[in-house]
C-alpha cells in the first residue's frame, strides 16, 4: 500500500499542467488506453487500431499477483483515458491507483458481471473459503462474446465518432477468435490425456471449455513458495491419478515443479499464461493462444 501511495504523489505532482499527449507521447485525438497485462493490451489495439496509444503496466516475465507499479506508470495511468483491468482479485493494486490518478478515467473491470469459476477449497491452501478465479482472458470464447465487446463499448463510449470503426475492428477479431476456438476444439477433442498440474491454478476456464482438467496448482499462493506439506500432497494426487504432465510458467520460479517431477515421473512443459510484447510466438493474444495449444498438444496427445 505504502508503494502505491507514493506512486500516485509522484504521478499527481509529475502530472500537473500537461496534456496526456505531452505526458505520454501520445497522438492528439487519439484515445489514450492503459492496460494492466498484456492480453488486455493486445485486444484494445486490435480493436482500437489507429485511433488509440495503448500502453502495459505488467513488463513480460513479471506476475500481476505480485508487481508493484513505478511512478512512470503512475503518471501514465493518470494522462489515460481508457484503464483495463482484469479484476476478480487478480491487479487489485490496479484499480486504486487509476481511480486516485485520475478520476476521470474510464475503468474497465472485465470480470465485472461474468459468472466466475470458483478456485476450490485446498487450491492455493484456501481450506475453508473460496475465491473467483481470475484467468478468464484464456478462454478465447469469453474474450470473443464478452470481453472484446466490453472494450470497444468502452472505446465507442470514449471516442463516439469513431464507433462504426470500433465495431468493424471487433467484429474481425471474433472471427479470428472464432477460428481458434474451433482449432482448440479440434486439437483438445484429440488428448489422450485429459488431467494436468498447473502452476497456480491458471487454467481452470480452458479446461472447463475444451473438455480438460486442471487436477490441482503448484502453488499453493500466487507469488509465494508451496509448502513441503503441500508438495507432499501433490505428489500423493499426481501419483493416484496417474497425471502425466505439470506446467510451469515464466512468471514464477520453476523448481518447486521440477522438484514434483523428480519425485513423481512427470514431465515439465513451460507455457505462458500473459506473453507480451517482444516474446517470441508470444507477441500477441492470438499467438498466445496458439502457443499454448502447441505446448498442450506436446503434454497430452
């Protein structure tokens, strides 16, 4: 909190008296878009094309569970027009710094009015509570009928005249989208494996699509070390039901999963729950998506 409050004195007083072009470099007329990780980012240059400056807050390889934002990307957020966020607990730290940046801003929380999947009892060592589960961008078919639509109505809303534009943008990313369902579809319908570990319970919204089951997390708290009870645990599960494959991610430290395959047989495959730009095969949502349909193929087929 004490990160987050020094970024916004920095931002309000780096701020003042400067156009959001000024402060950001953007282009005067264009709308001015802030996104916390990259997916997000992504889709609003899709759909806002020439007529938006986009910018992410989350840099490749960090996790949104545990970054803090500098006092650049505070001053960022506050010259932004447009801020998206996922919600659901996911960049909560997000939303308190765009609000008190900038009021004005128009926030956008994905998540908000979904109906979330639930993270269960034991997942993330939540005994006795449950939590939404946040991960909702990795199922192309919520981004294609719900959340794409929910940034162009944001951007139309923003910048009016330009809305027939928003929507024709949209409407050839769901087709794009539409193809990769269909391909995912085509793909998952042929895994001779269906159980999988992964890391921090990222999965569970493809899974729930595409017919798979995320079986349990390594992690038993985003950004924290599991246990060795918890390890042992899994180990128990993995050895059970006879799983086959754990993922790990860039995001986080890889060795409490290689630890697990050491003691149980399993194979690690590393997949990408966020890309970003300048990744290879990772450097948009799309190839994102494409990315970690290969890397399942290589785990489960």
């Amino acid at each position: 909190m004490m990160a987050i409050l020094l970024v916004l004195g920095l931002a309000i007083s780096g701020g003042a008296g400067c156009s959001r072009s000024e402060t950001t470099g953007g282009s005067p007329g264009k709308i001015i878009v802030t996104a916390t990780i990259f997916p997000l980012a992504d889709m609003a240059r899709i759909i806002g094309g020439s007529q938006v400056e986009v910018f992410t807050l989350l840099p490749p390889g960090a996790s949104p569970h545990t970054f803090e934002p500098t006092p650049q990307q505070g001053r960022q957020v506050s010259q932004s027009d447009i801020f998206l966020e996922i919600g659901a607990g996911l960049d909560g730290w997000a939303g308190k710094l765009a609000r008190a940046a900038n009021p004005d801003i128009l926030m956008v929380t994905v998540t908000e009015g979904l109906d979330l999947l639930p993270v269960l009892p034991g997942e993330h060592g939540h005994e006795e509570e449950t939590f939404e589960d946040p991960h909702v961008w990795l199922d192309p078919v919520l981004v294609e009928r719900i959340i794409a639509p929910t940034i162009c109505q944001a951007m139309s809303q923003s910048l009016p005249a330009q809305e027939d534009y928003f929507r024709e943008n949209l409407r050839k990313f769901q087709g794009e989208l539409a193809g990769l369902d269909r391909k995912i579809k085509d793909k998952t319908g042929s895994f001779s494996q269906k159980k999988f570990i992964s890391f921090h319970a990222t999965w569970r919204y493809f899974a729930h699509r595409y017919g798979l089951h995320e079986v349990a997390s390594v992690a038993e708290y985003p950004g924290k070390e599991p246990s060795a009870r918890w390890l042992a645990s899994l180990t128990r599960q993995i050895q059970e039901e006879g799983i086959q494959a754990i993922f790990i991610e860039p995001q986080f430290n890889p060795r409490p999963a290689e630890l697990l395959a050491e003691e149980t047989g399993c194979l690690v495959y590393a997949h990408d729950p966020i890309g970003g730009e300048g990744l290879e095969g990772r450097a948009s949502y799309l190839k994102l998506m494409e990315f970690n349909l290969k890397v399942l193929e290589e785990a489960l087929y």
